[in-house]
C-alpha cells in the first residue's frame, strides 16, 4: 500500500468496523488488490450475492448495484481505458481506500426491528402494532425476518391471502426492486403489507437463504423511503437485520427471567428501546426490570386480554388503524371502548422515536 492510504487508514472513524463491503472482482490481481485494502482497514468482506452490503466493490459492467446498496465503486487495473468513475489498481489504493471509509448516507426511510428476549412475550404482537399504526404516515412493511418464524401473518389474518412470501424474495445483490416488491406483497390494511414466511410444503428454492430475502426485502424497501418493521424472533449475535435497524426494540416479562435475558441482549445492543409486558401478580416491578437491563428508554405495556382475541382474526388492524376523520381515534383506533389503546399508545411512542414529529 501507499503512504496516503496509510495515512487513510490511520484516520478511520470508529464505526467503519460495523460496514458491510461485497467484493464482486472478476480478475484475480484486482481482487487481490482489493482485499489486501479491506484487510489493512480490518475489514471482512461480505458475499457478492449479500443483501445487506453498504458498499460493493466491483469490475463488471453495467453492474447497477439496486436499491439496498449505498455506494458502488468500480475498479479496474492501471493502464486500462479513460474513465474516471474508475478506480485504477493498485495506483489509485488511496482512491479506494478514501471511497471505502467515506461516511455512507443511511436509506430514507426507517427500519425498527422487535426483538424477543424470552417466548411469548409478545414481540410479533408489538411488530404487527408498530406497522399497523405507521400505515397512515406511509407505506409501512412489516417483515418476518425471524428463519424460525411460524408466521407474521398469522396475526393480522393475511395467512390466506395470495402475494409474495420471504422464502420468494430475490436475495442476490441489491435486493429487489421496492415497487415490485410493495406491488407483490398482501395487504394487511390501508398502506401496510406483510411479508411473511411460507408454511406448509412451500420451501425456499434451492441456493436462496429466506432470512437473506427477508433481509433484502426491508433494505430495499426503507432505501425508496418506506418505514420498515421487521419481527426478528430471538436475539443473535450479528444479526445483519439488527445490525441495520435505525431502532430496535426489546419486549420481555417482568419476572427474573425476562430481566435476565434482557439484559443480555442490550449489553450487545446500541440505543435499544424496551418494553415490558406486565401481568398482575408479576414477581418484579417493570422499573426493576429498566434498571437490571441499563435501559433510560422503557415502556411498560400491560397484558390486554382482548388483543388475544383480534389477533388471527385480522380485527386487529381496525382496532389499531386510523380514527374518525382519517386520523387516530383519542381512545387508540378503532376497537370497542378503546380496548387497545395502551398498545396504540406504546407503538405510537416508538415510531416517534424513528420519525418525530411525524405522529
């Protein structure tokens, strides 16, 4: 390497090692050229065929990159043509290096995924609120990005309902195209569409990793400006869908378990938001729960027998939608007596956190 990309990499901002860089280099020297880069930035690159890339380094033409990619840079070897969009290796490495470590704008829209730290908490319950209650500020999206999922769907009723399931997403590089993929998806309500996993005999097609098109799907759909909730299930580590998400949520119990768990899972998370599912006769307080996780941001939201009921049925996407005269009904949506309206008001809280002022 040069001395200037040295002196590049000296300077390298912290956040750079959460970047994701796909290398889809043709010719060998330059793909070495290219990795020896990466390497010096500590940097280990993602597959050409990941969904999830913030920049993608390549020496194809007519390569477009799609809408869940930040930044494309084009290289190719010394001597070869006059195009200064392209990057020439290896005299122009602090070229690449500067392209590779300049600050990559995040996509339009927002992303929020829900994260369960113990089952049956009610983390794909809160998802399916969030989406439903963002519907009437935009197309809201609600993904079910956990590979362990039994289905979103099943919440709001949509399970029947013909349209594009995860396991049918393009999940090569860039993702698929936002529109189609608004287009193909079912409608849960006004401005909100659920992409759910597919059960039964439908598997996804051989070579397709269905959390990858779960993963390109939100991506491409917050990059045309959309508002993206993904229900991820469990927490794991390096989870691409956590690692992008502009909020993530933590919904656990109040009990020592749920405590516990959570926090775990916020040790490993930046800026997280929890929230705290109470029932009566809970052996601890939700601001105990706050203060063992280490959370300032937490929101407790009560057992509502009747959420039970509209879930599956899809009445939950009246209770939760707009009020009279095109907005929020003060009692939380639409349901008899307001009998949602702590829910409303908690995803409500949430969004705000996303998008303020928008609610």
């Amino acid at each position: 390497m040069t001395q200037n990309s040295r002196a590049a990499h000296d300077t390298v901002p912290d956040s750079l090692s959460d970047r994701a860089v796909a290398v889809d280099v043709t010719d060998p020297d330059l793909d070495a050229d290219v990795r020896a880069v990466l390497a010096a930035l500590s940097l280990d690159p993602v597959s050409p065929d990941s969904a999830t890339a913030d920049v993608v380094v390549t020496d194809r033409e007519g390569t477009g990159g799609g809408p869940g990619v930040a930044r494309l840079v084009r290289v190719g070897a010394d001597g070869g043509g006059g195009d200064d969009e392209v990057v020439r290796l290896p005299s122009g490495t602090a070229d690449l290096v500067g392209a590779l470590t300049a600050p990559v704008a995040a996509g339009r829209g927002s992303l929020v995924a829900v994260v369960g730290a113990v089952g049956g908490c009610g983390a794909s319950t809160l998802a399916a609120a969030i989406a439903i209650r963002a519907a009437d500020s935009g197309q809201a999206l609600l993904v079910e990005a956990d590979p362990r999922g039994t289905g979103i769907d099943l919440v709001l009723g949509t399970e029947s309902e013909p349209g594009l399931r995860v396991e049918d997403v393009r999940a090569e590089l860039g993702g698929p195209d936002p529109d189609a993929l608004w287009g193909a998806v079912p409608e849960a309500g006004p401005g909100c569409r659920v992409l759910a996993r597919a059960r039964g005999g439908d598997q996804a097609p051989a070579g397709r990793s269905a959390s990858g098109g779960a993963v390109g799907a939100a991506l491409a759909h917050r990059s045309a400006g959309g508002l993206v909730v993904c229900d991820a299930g469990g927490f794991t580590a390096g989870d691409p869908v956590l690692a992008r998400a502009d909020l993530v949520v933590v919904v656990t119990r109040a009990d020592l378990q749920g405590a516990v768990a959570a926090g775990r899972i916020v040790g490993d998370l930046r800026g997280a938001a929890l929230v705290i599912r109470t029932h009566r006769g809970d052996p601890l307080d939700a601001a105990d729960v706050a203060d063992s996780a280490g959370l300032a941001r937490w929101h407790v939201l009560p057992e509502v027998r009747s959420v039970r009921r509209l879930t599956g049925t899809g009445d939950l996407v009246r209770a939760l939608g707009r009020g009279p005269r095109g907005r929020r009904g003060r009692d939380g949506g639409g349901g008899p007596g307001g009998r949602v309206r702590r829910l409303s008001a908690v995803a409500d809280a949430l969004l705000e956190e996303v998008s303020p002022g928008d609610r």
